[in-house]
C-alpha cells in the first residue's frame, strides 16, 4: 500500500496533477515549436503571393504615380505582383486603419507621408500612435514641390506674389493636399517666415488642387513637381519656386524659395513604406533590399527624374531615424501656426 508521502511528487502538487501539469508545459512546448517553425517558414517562402500597398492619396497625384512605379519594379524584383489600392479620407487614418487591421503576415503595407509624423497632433481622438503601430521599412522617394499659380494670376514671379498678397491679406487663395501634409507645412511655413496670410484650401490629393488651379477655381497652390508637370507643360499654371534647398532637375530655370530671401527653407514632400507593428521581421530588411534594388533601376530613375521625384530607399535604421528627427520640428511647426484638421 502506497503512503501519502508517496503519492506527492517533486513540487509538492499530487502525483496525477503533476503528471498532467506536465503534460500540458510539454503539449504547449510542442505547439509553440509547431508555431515557430510554421513562421520561419513562412517568412523563407516570403512572398509566396501578391503584395498589398494602401496608398492614402488619390489617384493621379505624386504619391500614387510613385506608388505605381515601384510597385511594377519591386512586383519584377519579388515575382509577385504589387497591387497598388487608393483609400483616401480621414487625413490618411482611412488607409492606416486598413494596414493595421490587415493580417500581420508582411503582405499588407502603407504608402505614406507626413501624416505619420503629425497626425499625432492634427488628429483628434486617434485609435492608434503612429509610433508604435507602425514600422518604418524605407524612405522610397523624396518629391520637391512648387509654389504655382493660375495662368491668369497677376505675379509673375515670387516677389511679385509676396508682394500682391501683402497687398491684400486673406484674399489670395493656395491649395494644398491635404490639411497637415507637406505642402500644406510648407504653405504654412512661407507665411510665417514671409508675413503673409493666404486662405488655404485644402483638398485629399494634390491631383484635384492642380485641376483646380486649372480651372481658376483657386489663385495657387502648393504641390509636388510631378503633379504639377501635366499642368505646366500643357500651359495652365505657372510655376514660380520650388521648395526644395537646391533647384529641381525638372525645372532648373525655377529659382527656389530659400533664394528669394529665404535661407534654410527646404519643405520637400516625401513617400515611404510602413508596415504594421507584429509583422514577422525578418521581412522588413528582405522588402528594403527590394526597394533599394529597384531605385537603381535606370528606367525607374529617369521616370522619376521626368517627374522631378528623387529615389532614396534608405535603411529601416536611417528612416526611423530621420522620422524622430522630423516629426519633432513639424509639430512645433503645427502648433506654431495654429494648423488643425476639422
């Protein structure tokens, strides 16, 4: 006959509980091993189907034809296509919102811009921290914008535009895509540092604010280079600076605004990858070696120099890098002027 001092075992539980304790720490050992394994080989076989990107801006704009264009590059690079879906609205939180609900198996991604760095101050009541939901891949592109105005406007260069606007303050029109974004920044920025004051017209895309400056609907406009090409090559818009720190390849005639007495001035627009925290890691620096591959593609960059869009592909390490870096100044920019989203 067995005692009880025989029927407890090592940690002090009864025999058959311990027993089954053990079972079960074995069983889960063997799932999370099963699991393990099934990951590792998900990420080796990565991709084994077709890439998502979600892109927060509307068709026809710089960074949906930049989109595209690496999309079609990085799809040959991978031997998987990339599908390229627009889903404006909501100062871009429509498209992260998808991103993040998305299974996080690295085949869902964001295409986006500056509102990663200030929604977290424009947005009210946002569902997530950009921070930490997101994972920055790359920088994929930097796009210079332009200051333009309509065929008709009465400056015609940016003396005569600061001018005319101090002459009627609050009268003069600029369209920017959209509230928050860079060119609504470095609309912002012009007026603080030129004692101006514009009524700004913000719009999802800056496709529908060069349609606009077309049609007179608005005076001017802040947008990227590549949106402004169709316009200003069919004669509709006048171009009168661009905000980039140097001159831009596809306008070298175009003075910028930091040479109009403006030093330091530089608001380029930009374009990068995110993924949703919890995506397997190892995919993050496998899709960056697709992206940096494709941005020294030839074909690629004289597309994107017709454009005046730069590649840069830089490192997860560099992007979250330079992110912090920025996010920093714009949201002093933000809350210096005042900006909010209604």
């Amino acid at each position: 006959m067995k005692t009880k001092q025989q029927r407890i075992g090592e940690k002090g539980l009864p025999l058959r509980r311990e027993v089954d304790v053990k079972r079960r720490r074995v069983i889960l050992l063997g799932l999370a091993a099963l699991a393990a394994g099934r990951s590792a080989h998900a990420q080796a076989d990565w991709p084994s189907r077709p890439l998502h990107i979600i892109v927060p801006f509307s068709a026809g704009g710089a960074g949906d034809t930049s989109a595209r264009a690496f999309g079609v590059k990085i799809g040959e690079i991978l031997g998987h296509n990339v599908i390229i879906e627009n889903r404006t609205g909501g100062n871009a939180v429509v498209a992260a919102s998808a991103v993040l609900q998305a299974p996080k198996d690295g085949y869902t991604f964001i295409w986006d811009a500056a509102n990663q760095l200030t929604n977290r101050v424009l947005v009210k009541d946002l569902p997530f921290d950009y921070r930490t939901a997101f994972v920055p891949i790359t920088m994929v592109v930097r796009a210079p914008q332009v200051l333009a105005v309509r065929q008709d406007f009465p400056a015609r260069n940016v003396d005569e535009f600061l001018d005319y606007v101090r002459a009627r303050p609050g009268t003069v029109s600029c369209g920017t895509p959209p509230t928050g974004a860079m060119g609504h920044l470095a609309l912002a920025l012009l007026q603080q540092r030129a004692g101006i004051r514009l009524i700004h017209t913000p719009y999802r895309g800056g496709a529908d604010a060069a349609r606009d400056i077309m049609g007179g609907q608005i005076d001017s406009a802040v947008i990227t280079t590549s949106t402004a090409r169709g316009p200003y090559q069919a004669g509709k818009i006048r171009i009168l600076a661009v905000t980039s720190s140097a001159r831009s390849a596809a306008y070298p005639d175009v003075p910028t605004i930091a040479e109009r007495g403006f030093p330091g001035y530089d608001m380029d627009d930009w374009f990068g990858l995110f993924a949703a925290a919890g995506i397997p890691p190892a995919i993050v620096p496998r899709l960056h070696v697709a992206v940096a591959q494709a941005a020294r593609d030839p074909g690629l960059i004289a597309g994107m120099a017709s454009l005046g869009t730069v590649p840069v592909a830089s490192t997860p390490q560099e992007f979250t890098a330079w992110l912090a870096q920025q996010r920093e100044l714009l949201e002093k920019l933000i809350r210096d002027a005042n900006i909010t989203v209604s």
